[in-house]
C-alpha cells in the first residue's frame, strides 16, 4: 500500500507543528515522570531539578513545575522525568482557571 504524497507531507508537518508546540517555554513545565513512582517520585525528580511544585494532575505522576532557570526542562530530564512539555497542553491548566 502506497501512502500518498500529499498524506506524507501533512503528516510530517503536523509532527512538526506539535513538536514546536510542545517544545517547553517559559518557567513552568508539565512533567511527566514513571507511573510506578506515584506522586512522590514526581516530587523527587522536581526537587532534584531544583523546581518548585505547581499543580497536580488527577494522576499522581503528571504535574507542573515551576523554575526561572533557562536550563529547567533539561534538568528534569536529567532528574528523571519521562516528559518534559509545554504546560499550555495540559487541561485544566488555563490562565484565570480557579480550581
């Protein structure tokens, strides 16, 4: 089966425009870190990235953080976070939502 071209180039870009999306800006981040650590390991991968906790998702392992450090997202990363991107694409995580 042969993919058309017009389908190959739309596909890749929008990978393309979701990953410029998602790319982390700014100080706070959404984090995604092993469900197996539960909150807990979400909180020792914020601290050991040197991030202040933000909000917490309904599942214990996905949260935002917070931190003026240009290198933040790497941190996490290097911490042990699994995901590190934009916290626009979270729901529920919209400037002036009160919760």
């Amino acid at each position: 089966m042969k993919i058309p071209i017009p389908v190959a180039y739309f596909s890749v870009a929008l990978a393309a425009i979701v990953m410029i999306t998602a790319r982390p800006s700014g100080p706070f981040v959404l984090v995604v870190t092993a469900p197996s650590a539960e909150a807990a390991g979400n909180m020792a991968v914020l601290d050991r990235a040197d991030g202040a906790f933000v909000w917490a998702s309904t599942v214990p392992w996905i949260s935002v953080a917070y931190s003026q450090a240009p290198d933040f997202p790497e941190r996490l990363l290097d911490a042990g976070a699994l995901l590190v991107i934009n916290h626009d694409l979270a729901l529920g995580c919209l400037q002036g939502m009160n919760t």
